[in-house]
C-alpha cells in the first residue's frame, strides 16, 4: 500500500539579476525572448511585431567576424530560418545572422526588458513589457509554445 503524500504547490524561483548569473545568461535570455516571438508569431498574436520592432533597434549591417567557439545561444528560426548565433561579449551580446555580414548589438542593459516583452503569459507582462516576469510564466511560455507548435 502506498502512503497518500500531501500534495504542495512548488513555484519555480524568480530568474536573478543578469548581474549575478554567469555570463552566457543574457545571450539566453535574449534567444528564449526571440522564441517566445517566433511563437506568438505562428498563432498570430498582435503583440508579436514589438519584438520584431524593438530588437531592430539594435541591428547592424556589419559585425566584426564571429566569434570562434560555441555561441552561448543560437536561435534556430531567426535570420529567415539561416539562425542567430547569440555570443555575450563584454557588455553586449551579439546575434550573428548566419551567411550575413549583419548582426543584432544588444546592451545587456535592455535584454531584460526586450525578453519580457514577447513573455507567453501576456497576464504577467506589463503593456510596457517593463515588469518582472517569474521564471515559472518563462518555463509554461515555452512549454506552451514547443507543445502547440
């Protein structure tokens, strides 16, 4: 017989500050927002296009040459579908279009706020995309998105 266990609510913990997380984290950041966006763009959701917006604020038609090693993020959908190599340089992250000379320059500055724009559960984010988001509506985001394509 097994013993019935009490069942607990568990709530993921609230995503630190960029400053205390390892260094790759903004990179991540950055390609699980530009996810969030390729999703809500397949189910035609309005907020969509202020990701795409945003995020063009920071391209550049020239980067210097991509990094040598593995990108701390790659976002397979972006560029038309050639992908973004992400790589956190400095105080900056750079998304690397594949076959292009051009690329996104993002200060680690915005990327919390430019992530959180595009956040799947649309309850938590402020119309000014500017209000923290817990880790939890993050992760069920890109649940949501993987599950129903």
């Amino acid at each position: 017989m097994v013993a019935p266990v009490a069942s607990q609510s568990r709530q993921l913990p609230e995503t630190p500050p960029l400053s205390s997380r390892d260094e790759g984290a903004c990179a991540r950041e950055l390609a699980l927002g530009y996810l969030q966006y390729a999703c809500a763009s397949w189910r035609g959701e309005p907020i969509a296009p202020i990701f795409a917006t945003r995020l063009g604020a920071y391209w550049q038609p020239e980067l210097a040459g991509e990094p040598v090693g593995v990108p701390d993020a790659f976002s397979p959908h972006g560029g038309g579908g050639r992908g973004i190599a992400w790589y956190h340089r400095g105080d900056e992250v750079y998304g690397y279009v594949l076959g292009t000379a051009g690329g996104f320059r993002v200060p680690d500055a915005v990327i919390p706020r430019l992530a959180r724009c595009i956040a799947a559960n649309r309850e938590a984010a402020s119309p000014s995309c500017g209000s923290p988001i817990p880790r939890a509506h993050h992760l069920s985001g890109l649940w949501i998105c993987l599950a129903t394509g």
